[in-house]
C-alpha cells in the first residue's frame, strides 16, 4: 500500500475545507466537484470523503444531484454529451478525472447497480460472466464458473437459480433481478459498488433482502447508495450525506444526521417539510 | 377564484338548450353528418382496398394461363439417316442433327392428307421454332433410341398455344343437317351440293352480319366527324368507303354470297374433312378443302354439318386452316397442356412459347447479393455511428438531413448516377449485376440507416448503461449488448430494402440492364437483366402471348415480395420486444 | 495478381493478429486482468494496423501503374495521334484486345509493341505494389507487435480505428449525395456551356422554351433539323399527371388514414393497414403494366361508348394508376401524424359535446395540418419522380396541353427514353437527360426539404 502516503497528504490537504472523518484514510475523496448539464448547474462546489468499507448513502429531495454526484464516481456522466465535470474526485488518491484515466478501466473498479433492474437479455450465466470475460479474469471455463457461482452465492442469488443459469435473466423476478445486477457487478471485482436507488422499484420483502445483501457486502466493498427513503438510508449505511438543490448541505454518521442535524435544511427534509 | 363572476354583472346563467324540437333535430343532423363522415372515410378505404384487389385479379387472370402450355404429343421415328447419318453415335453429332425435320413428320402423320407447300408450311407453322429442343435432349441423354419410335412431346407455338388455351374463337355446330351432300371433290377447291336449303339460315345470318358491320361502321365514322379534331378526316372517309361497300353487297339480290375474313368464318365438315365455305348460297357452297375428304361419297343427312367459327379470321391471330388443324389434332388426343416448366428454366427468347424468367432471376440474385453485401453492413454501420457516436454538430446535422433528402431522391437520378459515375467514371462494364447492385445498394442506403438507427434507439438505453457500469467500453456495449437486440428490427428493415431494390426499375435502364440477353448470366460482370426490367421488356413486345408471359413473370416477382415482406413481418412478430 | 495481394494481406493481417496477441498473452502472463487490454484487441490493432497501408497501397498504385502502362504503351505511337481523345481511346482499346486476345484482322507493329511494353510496364507495377504493400504491412505489423506492453491501450486505438471506419460509412451517404451533384451537374454544365456541344441551348431556351424535340448529334454538314429543348411541355406534362394523382390519391389517402386512425375498430385496422402496405409494396412497374394494359384501354373504351376519344397513353390513365401508388404513400404518413395529435386535444372537444366527425375536422385535422401538407408535398415529389408508370403509360410527343385526355410526356420518361439504347456521350441529346436529372433532383430536393422541416417543426411541437 505505497499509495496510504498519498492518501495523508491529501486527507490533510483537504482538511481545511472538509467534515473529515476520524478513522482510516477516505476510499473516495471529492474536491469542488461542480456538474454542468449545458446551461444547467446540476452540482455546485461538492466536497466530501468517503470512508472504505462503510456504506454511505446519499439522500436529499429529488433532483437535488445526489444521483448526478453518484454518476461522477464512476464517470458516467461521459456518455451524456452535454455534461461538463470539474473539480476532482480521488479514489485511493488518484484523481479519476484525470486525461491518463481510463474510464472504461475506472468502471471496472468502480461497479455499478442500477435504479430499475437492468439484466442484460442472456441468460443469468451469460450475465455474471460477461464482466469477468471482458477483463480476462478468469483463465479458462471452470475459473468463469466458479466467478459465477461465487458472485451469485454473494448477491445470495445461488439457491434460488442455480438449476437455470441458462435461462434469461429478464424472467426473474425484480427483486432477483437486482440481486443479479447486483452479482453482475461483484463478478468483477470492484472496489467500490456505487448503487443508484437500488430499491426504488422492488416490493418491500425485495428490498429486505437488498438491504440485508447490502449489510453483508460492506464488509468486503466501499458501498456508495442514493436513496430516497431516509429509513433506508438509517437501516443500511454508517454515514450519510444531504444534498439540497445541487450543494451538499452536510455529511456525518447516519445517526447523527438523522438525530440532531447541523443544517436547518436537514432538519427540515427529515422531518418532512421540505421533499 | 372568482366563481361568483357572473352573477355579479346579474347576467343570468344559460344552459344549452338540448330539449327544444330544433336542438333535437340539429343534434340528428350532427348525428348525421357524423355518418356521413364516417362513410367517406369507409369508401375511401374500400376503393382504395378495390385498386388492389382489381388489380392483382387483372394480373392473375392474364398471367395464370401462361404457366401452362400445350404441345403435341405424337409418334416419332428417330430415324438413324436423319439423327445419326455417319452411324458414329458421335454426341455433338447427335446434338446438331436436324430434329425440326422428325416433328415434322411427326405432325404430317398426325394431320394426313396435307398437300402443297403453302398448307404444309401453315401446319409446321403450328409448332414452335424450339418444338425438338425436348426430343434432341433425350435423344442425346439415350442414344439407344436411335432406330425407334417413341411417343415425343413437341412444343407448340405461341399462336396455337393461345388458341388451345381459348383466346380463339368460339365453334358454333349449326342445326343437323336435313339434306344428303355431294362433294366434288377430296381435295382443292370443291362445292357441295346439298339437298335440302341447308345453308339457308347461315344466309341470313351472314346478310344481317354485314349489316350490322356496315352500320357499325358508319356510326363509328359519325362519332369522329362529331368530335371533328382534323387528324381524323382520313379514318372518316376510309371509314364511310368500307361501310359503302358492304351496303352494294346487301343491295345486291343474289342469293349467293361471297364470305371473307372480315365475317365470321363458315365450314363444311364431311366425310371426315373440313371445307372452308368461300361461296354461300341457300343449298351449294363453294370452297376450299382444309383437311382432305375421305371420299366424294354422299353424305347422309345428320353425317355432315356446318360449322361457323364464330371471330372473323381477321379479327384472331390464327388462321381458319390453323383452328382446323389443331381442333384435328385435338379430337384426335394429340394435343396435351402441361405445367410450364420451361418458363423457369429458359432464359428470355424473342419467341414466346420459349421465352423464361430464369436469366432474370439469376440477374435479380445477383444484382441483389451485391446491392445487400455493400450495404447492410455500410447501413449499419452508420446507423451506429449516427445514432450512439456522433457528436450533436453541424457535421452530422448535415449527414442526418442528407440522408433523409437521399430516401426520398428519385430513384432514376440515381440511376444517372450510376450512368455518369460507375460506367464513365470507374468503367465498370455496362448491363451487369455489379453496377447494378452498386446502384441499388446507394438507393436502398438511407431506408436501412433510417430503420437500423429507429431499430437501435428502440433498444432502451439501460442495456448499454448495464455494460457501462461493469466496466465494458461503449464499443463494447453496443456490439455485444445493443446490436444485437437491435438486429431483428435491423434484419427486418433490410429485407424490406431489399424487397425495394427487386422492385426497382428505372436506375437499371440507365445503366443498361435492358440489353436482350438470353444466356442466364454466370458472374457479377457478364451483362444480366433482373426480373423488373424482363417484366418492362416484355411488356414493349406486341405479341400477345407475350402479354400474358408479362404477367406471369409480374406473379413470379410478387410472389418473391410477398414471401419477402412475409419474413420481415414474422420476424418482426417474433422478436418484438417491449421494453 | 489482385488474388496474390489479396492472400499477402490476408496472411500478413492474420500474422499481425497472432503474434500480437500471443505476445500480449505472454506479457499478461498468468494474471491477464493486468493488462490494460484484452489480448484480442492487441491483435485486431496490429492487423487494422497492417490492413490499412497495406489497402492504401493497393487502392494508389493500381490507377498510377494503370496509368504508367497506357502513357508507356501510346509513346509507342506518334505523338499526333495520341493526342485526339477519340483516336487514344481506339488505340488502347485496340491493344487491350490484342492482350485479351480478341483481335480483328492483322495488327500493326506499333499496336504489337504498344502490347509488349503496356504488358511489361504492368506486370512490373503489379510487383512493385505487391514488394511495397509486403514491406508495408511487414514494417506495421513489427510496430504493431512491438507495442503490445501490460498498459499499452490496444482496445482504445483499436475503437479509434473503429470509430474512425464507422464515420466514413456514415460519410457515404453524404458522398453520394455529393456524387450525384456533381456527376449530373456537371454534365448539365456541358449541356449549357461547353462549346464543343453542336446544338446546345441557352438555359433560358431550356428552361422557358415551349418546345421539346431533342434530336440524336449532328455534324454541321447534315444540315439543320429542329432540334429544341425547351423544359416547360415536359414541366406541364409532368405536373398534369401528378396533379390527376394528388386528386386521386388525396382524398382517398387522406380519408383512409381518418378512417383508420380515428374510426376504425383494432381488427379493421389489422387488416386494412397490411393492405395498404402490400399497396405500397408493388414495384412500380407492375403498376406500369396495368396501367398501360388495363386501365388505359378501359379507358379508351370507356370513351369510345360515351363519345370521347381518349388517347391511349392518356395523362389520364397514368394519372390514375399513379394516384394508387401514392395512396398508401399519403395514408401512411397522415396516419402518423393523425396519430401524433395527442389524445388530450380529442378529450377536450369530446368533453364540450363534439361528434367524433366534429371533433376530427374542427380538432384533429387542423392540428395535423402542417404534417398532412408535408405528406401531400413528400407524395408530390414521390409522384413526380416516379418513372415506370408513366414510361409504360404516358406519351413520348411533348404536347403543350392541359387535357387529361391526351398524351403527355413527364420528365422522368424523357431521361429514360434517351439515355435507353446507344448514346454518345458528347451529343446535347444525351447531355439533355442529365440537365433534366438535375432539375428533378431540384425540384424533389426542394420539395423534400421543406416538408421534412415542417414534419421536424411538427414532431417537436408534440413531442
């Protein structure tokens, strides 16, 4: 870990302007992130840490940029033409804005779940193994087995459809096809799985277990969740940041935000007057 | 907010009056209207659906009869002097005997009697100028059949083929004849002499048959001068001239009367021969043999007869003596109708009865191969490009309304194109599938960009999201992910373009497909037709079998469409996908 | 010779694949996920790397050694001779018979040796572009295989490449465009201005003359025929027989997409729909052949019984026959934009008590007018541009008249009437065909372009 000097002369660098944590040194760190979507001001002057192996969530009223924000950590905005990203965001010190970035290497270390399921139409093996075959991680055909069998046995998905990989991935249900994007995105490997309301469209026994899956991949992954349910936000993540209208208004421990807020703002999005 | 308005001002509120005499009555008029309305846009879909249905009847009925054709079939010697004079049983020998001469025979035993060079020609005129082509094949394949006689199919010609198929002229049997006839002779020209008035009532209708011509005539001559454009004034004068004539006939109150082709043909059938009346009076004829008498033998009454051939000679292709011979040939089970193969397997030929549709499939197969390898993958290349690569400037602005002008450009300009770029320009050879293809390929270009790029946008955008977000290029997303779910739309539009380019004609008279070539093509450079272009070319020939040949080639290239359009609708049915 | 270059490449491409990802298998060793790039797109970018010189070779040197081999077989000749591009023309046609070896008669010695070095200087050029596409694509594969390294981003040059061949295939639809202006119009040029054209007129006689009669070239001593070119009889032909179709095919198409789109129960629709496209879907010429076989002597016939004399390649018959054609073309479109008025506008008038006629003719209709009048000005274009039918069905006379009644010619039946047979390209008749090309091309691009604006302004508007 040559990179942990890096990471102090940034978390001291940052210091100054940021709600630093106590612990180990952030996973994610972002400094003056501002999004441009045209002439819209989608994400003004974002500063935030993000621990490792913690889930954080992000929630706030609707476009309020938290999913814009989300997108930066793996540079997706880059598939929408009009979108403009400044600042920097740091994974392990290393800026990904970077012109030397690759951000097709980016997002293989930074994973992705999508809002609504979104399996690709091939069968459940085919899903979990396109990842690993495009990265060339495993060597032969029992190593792809095994990477499949393992990332299913991961998302908890194993059991229920380990006698039909090869059935298509759209006939399950959406709570099973989320637990297989979410497998999907093990499959590779990733540092961190950013995950963009991963619930909102699943039923609530669905998204006990997501929410239960969620628990037990912190202990290996850096989780990164937009939410809109502040129950959610308070039952799966350690911190949690409040965006309001493209500014990140406050960061800290879950509980703390939920108990007793810096911001007026907070206060008044969690007990539901402003949403 | 202010739902006291009204009342306010103290103007009372009105309701629409529904309940008096005059709303009901506007109402049913409304109500009416309405109908009306809907019955217009009834008709217009019912004629609409009418034109098509008219016209694909109008197609059938002409082209059907062509996919059938009559031959003779007939015992023929294959004599050894004739196929084989040096005894070699050398194949291109065998090959290039002269085997017109054994179907002649043929058919000069199976019409007996024939004398004179003229009537012998009208008779082999019967047969097409390929009627051995089926005989020389065999015999060629089986040498051994050299020395026998076998029973042999001759193909007949167009006329006799059309006459067999019914576009003659009706035979009309006159009343049993009452009295004894006397023949004058077997053969030349002969009179009958009858017994009773036996040709009395054929008299009479042939007097009121040059009648009603010469009235015909004169009406018709009236009409132009009523419509008096000038250019006519010849046709009027020729017209009155001609009806002239015919009245100093009727005027004249001898009983006999000369027939000639302009009436309805009349014949004598004794003695199993055939006699074409030229002279008519009410109990002797006069006329000349067209299949010879048995005897001069009297004939009982009830064993002869007068027969009419009801179209005047003039008025049908084929000749009294033609329809006489090939009703012998008939009622003597020489003539057999089968399916025409032929048509599938010849190449085009300036004699109908041999002509095919093969050379221009195979041009239509080729031509199409080129046009599809070029651009289905250009097309959807493109649409990828367009639809996920392309940065929102002026540059593709321009590619995009470009290529939504070039969908509806005229397709002959692009056969100037072709004209002007691929022949003059590059050189490429004229009349060949190549250029061809090349052509239709830049015509059909913007409908497969336009319906890939419709077919990858239908593909929601989550699928490449999906891809994106574990790490695969955007390359990588829309080849593995993208592109093939947008393949089925994408193959459907294709086949439609390609549907498109079979139908296509103008481009390719530019460049020269129209040429007469009868030789199915054998590559991509050869000169070569496709089937539009066979379908105009035929369509120019004044033969009417040639008509019908038209249409039943129109029936081959729909059916192809319709199979075609048929495979783009299931295949769209089958991989429809709602998102 | 081509065969030889195509299996170099091919071997040379193949060979740059393996080697190049054999060595990124290699590099990558056991843990392939190190390398920046899957070794297959190290591969493909050394033999994109190979393919590309190695085409570019192929594609210059054959014109230039083409080219070489003519100018050193013509120096075999007087210099006079070669310099009349009629005479030159016969001269290399006569060797490249002789090397073909179809020949007419005895051949002078000139054209023999002319032989001899056109075959020699070819077959050399044939070497030196297979020795320089060899050392070519040799000396790109080495660079490719040299650069295969655990970061080197094989996969992001190999999608450059990619990218770079999917914008040229986007590209040829501009050439074409492109191609066709200046292959049409620079031949309409030389109808209007080149000098050396006997018989050409001025573009104000071509395009206000009232007289169409192209005659094949003349030479100066075979004396004066009236030869004219005058575009309006072709112009009022045209638009007479599109004019009868718009008639036909308007409301009829019109009604029917009503219909469809606002009356009809899902079944009709089922079946009405598919029968309008198989409408669509017949090749033009078929409908040529009705009408020239069915519908004009129907006609004619038609005529005679109530006393008018109808021509037999009426404007009339092809106008009908021609109006069919578009009336899927018409329904279609109007179906899509009938369709496009949003729902929410028909509730509205339904809810004041409007009948659903009422409601289509004072709601619907207008609001789906601008894109009814870009399907009816698309049908025009589509009309006038149409060849077939009105090849096998109209006139070839140029008659000046507005009668449906009597034959007319169009535009498009003059292009094909004489660009069809033998031509010689340096006559004005020819050159005529493209200067009408290019005024159709105008007149449908014009056409075209508005009512494509007018559908975009439209699709915005409810989009």
């Amino acid at each position: 870990m040559d990179m942990s000097v890096a990471f102090d002369v940034n978390t001291a660098l940052a210091n100054g302007a940021l709600v630093t944590p106590a612990g180990p040194p952030p996973k994610i760190s972002a400094q003056g992130v501002n999004v441009h979507y045209g002439e819209k001001h989608a994400l003004k002057d974002v500063c935030v840490n993000i621990a490792p192996r913690a889930v954080t969530s992000f929630i706030g009223p609707s476009g309020c940029g938290k999913s814009t924000f989300l997108r930066c950590i793996n540079r997706m905005n880059d598939t929408v033409a009009t979108c403009r990203v400044t600042g920097s965001i740091l994974i392990d010190g290393e800026d990904i804005y970077d012109p030397a970035i690759d951000p097709v290497e980016l997002r293989s270390r930074v994973g992705m779940v999508f809002q609504k399921p979104n399996p690709f139409p091939k069968s459940i093996y085919e899903n979990v193994a396109y990842g690993p075959r495009i990265h060339a991680l495993a060597a032969n055909k029992g190593e792809l087995d095994a990477i499949v069998e393992r990332s299913l046995r991961k998302a908890s998905l194993w059991e229920e459809v380990k006698d039909r990989l090869n059935e298509s991935g759209t006939g399950l249900s959406g709570g099973q096809q989320q637990r297989l994007c979410i497998a999907r995105t093990i499959a590779i490997d990733p540092e961190i799985i950013l995950m963009d309301e991963p619930c909102s469209a699943l039923d609530p026994i669905a998204t006990a277990r997501i929410e239960m899956l969620i628990e037990e991949l912190r202990q290996a992954y850096t989780i990164v969740i937009v939410t809109h349910s502040m129950q959610q936000a308070a039952r799966v993540s350690q911190r949690t940041a409040f965006f309001h209208l493209g500014t990140l208004v406050e960061e800290g421990e879950t509980q703390a935000i939920f108990t007793r807020p810096s911001d007026q703002r907070t206060q008044d999005y969690i007990t539901g007057r402003i949403g | 907010m202010t739902d006291i308005g009204f009342t306010s001002q103290g103007i009372a509120p009105r309701r629409t009056d529904t309940r008096s005499v005059a709303a009901k009555a506007r109402l049913k008029a409304r109500y009416r209207s309405n109908t009306r309305f809907r019955w217009y846009g009834i008709s217009a879909l019912a004629i609409a659906s009418a034109f098509l249905v008219i016209l694909i009847t109008d197609i059938f009925t002409k082209g059907m009869p062509a996919f059938w054709q009559h031959s003779i079939v007939a015992d023929v010697a294959v004599t050894e002097d004739i196929v084989d004079p040096d005894g070699k049983r050398d194949p291109s020998a065998i090959l290039g005997a002269d085997y017109m001469a054994l179907a002649r025979t043929a058919l000069a035993a199976a019409v007996p009697g024939i004398e004179g060079r003229t009537q012998k020609k009208q008779l082999n005129d019967l047969l097409s100028s390929g009627a051995a082509d089926e005989l020389r094949t065999e015999v060629a394949a089986h040498p051994e059949m050299i020395g026998k006689t076998v029973k042999a199919n001759f193909l007949l010609s167009d006329t006799a083929d059309l006459y067999l198929k019914g576009d003659g002229t009706p035979i009309i049997n006159s009343a049993p004849s009452l009295g004894t006839a006397t023949p004058s002779a077997t053969a030349g020209e002969i009179t009958v002499l009858t017994t009773d008035t036996d040709f009395a009532a054929a008299l009479v209708e042939v007097k009121k048959d040059i009648q009603s011509k010469a009235a015909a005539l004169s009406a018709e001559a009236d009409r132009l001068q009523r419509l008096n454009s000038g250019t006519t004034a010849d046709r009027i004068a020729e017209l009155r001239k001609d009806a002239k004539s015919l009245e100093a006939r009727l005027s004249n109150p001898n009983s006999e009367e000369v027939l000639d082709g302009k009436i309805a043909s009349h014949l004598v059938e004794i003695n199993g021969g055939l006699v074409k009346v030229t002279k008519l009076a009410s109990s002797v004829v006069t006329g000349d043999v067209l299949i010879p008498l048995k005897s001069t033998e009297a004939a009982a009454p009830g064993q002869w007869q007068l027969i009419t051939y009801a179209t005047p000679e003039t008025d049908r292709s084929i000749s009294d003596r033609g329809v006489a011979f090939l009703e012998h040939l008939r009622s003597n089970g020489h003539v057999e109708k089968q399916f025409n193969w032929r048509f599938f397997t010849a190449g085009d030929s300036r004699e109908a009865e041999l002509a095919g549709v093969r050379g221009a499939i195979v041009g239509s197969l080729l031509t199409l191969f080129v046009t599809m390898i070029i651009c289905l993958p250009i097309g959807v290349l493109a649409a990828i490009y367009l639809e996920q690569f392309a940065p929102k400037n002026r540059l593709t602005d321009l590619i995009d309304i470009n290529i939504n002008n070039l969908a509806a450009v005229p397709s002959i300009v692009f056969g100037l194109l072709g004209l002007a770029v691929f022949l003059n320009f590059f050189g490429l050879p004229r009349s060949a599938p190549l250029v061809g293809g090349l052509v239709l390929a830049l015509l059909v270009l913007p409908t497969i960009i336009i319906t890939s790029r419709a077919a990858l946008r239908a593909v929601p955008p989550s699928v490449q999201e999906a891809a994106l977000g574990i790490g695969a290029s955007k390359q990588q997303a829309i080849f593995h992910h993208v592109l093939p779910l947008a393949m089925p739309g994408i193959m459907t539009g294709t086949i439609i373009g390609m549907a498109h380019a079979l139908g296509e004609t103008a481009p390719l008279l530019m460049i020269g497909m129209v040429a007469f070539i009868v030789d199915v093509p054998k590559g991509f450079t050869e000169s070569a037709t496709v089937l539009p272009v066979q379908i105009y070319l035929w369509s120019d020939l004044p033969e009417p079998a040639f008509q019908s040949k038209t249409a039943a080639a129109i029936i081959v290239l729909l059916t192809v469409l319709f199979v075609m359009n048929g495979a783009a609708i299931w295949l769209r049915k089958k991989f429809e996908r709602r998102w | 010779m081509p065969a030889l270059y195509l299996a170099a490449t091919v071997l040379l491409v193949m060979a740059g694949f393996f080697v190049s990802r054999g060595r990124a298998i290699a590099v990558g060793g056991a843990k392939l996920s190190q390398l920046h790039s899957l070794p297959v797109y190290h591969g493909l970018y050394t033999a994109a790397l190979v393919l590309v010189p190695m085409l570019l070779v192929y594609a210059i040197g054959t014109p230039v050694v083409g080219w070489l081999a003519e100018h050193n077989a013509l120096s075999n000749f007087p210099s006079e001779s070669i310099t009349d591009p009629l005479a030159r023309s016969t001269l290399l046609r006569e060797i490249t018979n002789l090397i073909a070896g179809v020949t007419s008669g005895e051949s002078s010695e000139a054209t023999r040796s002319a032989a001899v070095s056109f075959t020699e200087t070819h077959v050399l050029g044939q070497r030196v572009i297979l020795a320089t596409g060899i050392v070519v694509g040799f000396a790109a594969g080495f660079w490719g295989t040299n650069k295969v390294a655990l970061r080197f981003r094989a996969r992001d040059r190999f999608e450059y490449i990619v990218q770079v061949l999917l914008f040229l295939c986007a590209a040829i639809a501009v050439l074409t465009t492109f191609g066709i202006l200046f292959s049409v119009a620079g031949e309409s040029y030389r109808f209007f201005f080149d000098p050396a054209i006997i018989g050409r007129p001025g573009v104000f006689d071509f395009l206000f003359g009232t007289e169409w009669n192209p005659q094949a070239a003349m030479r100066a001593d075979q004396g004066e025929i009236a030869t004219a070119y005058g575009f309006i009889p072709l112009l009022a032909g045209t638009l007479l027989i599109t004019v009868i179709a718009i008639l036909v095919a308007g409301p009829l198409g019109l009604l029917s997409a009503i219909y469809l789109a606002e009356f009809a129960s899902p079944k009709v629709r089922a079946i009405f729909k598919p029968v309008l496209e198989i409408l669509a879907g017949i090749p033009t010429v078929v409908l040529g052949f009705f009408a020239a076989l069915t519908v004009a002597p129907l006609l004619r016939g038609a005529g005679e019984t109530i006393g008018l004399d109808i021509a037999s390649e009426s404007a009339l018959a092809a106008g009908l026959v021609m109006g069919m054609m578009i009336i899927p073309f018409i329904s279609s479109l109007s179906d899509d934009v009938i369709n496009a008025v949003p729902q929410a506008m028909r509730d509205g008038a339904y809810a004041l008590g409007a009948t659903q006629a009422e409601t289509i003719r004072q709601v619907v209709l207008p609001a789906a007018l601008p894109g009814i009048v870009a399907a009816f000005m698309l049908a025009i274009s589509r009309a006038i541009g149409e060849t077939m039918i009105v090849v096998m069905a109209a006139g070839l006379a140029a008659n000046l008249t507005l009668n449906p009644l009597h034959a007319v010619t169009t535009i498009t039946v003059q292009i094909k009437t004489i660009l069809v047979g033998d031509q010689e390209f340096d006559s004005a008749k020819t050159l005529a065909a493209f200067a009408l090309g290019l005024v159709l091309f105008f007149i449908t691009l014009f056409l075209n372009y508005i009512a494509l604006r007018i559908v975009r302004k439209y699709q915005e508007q409810y989009d």
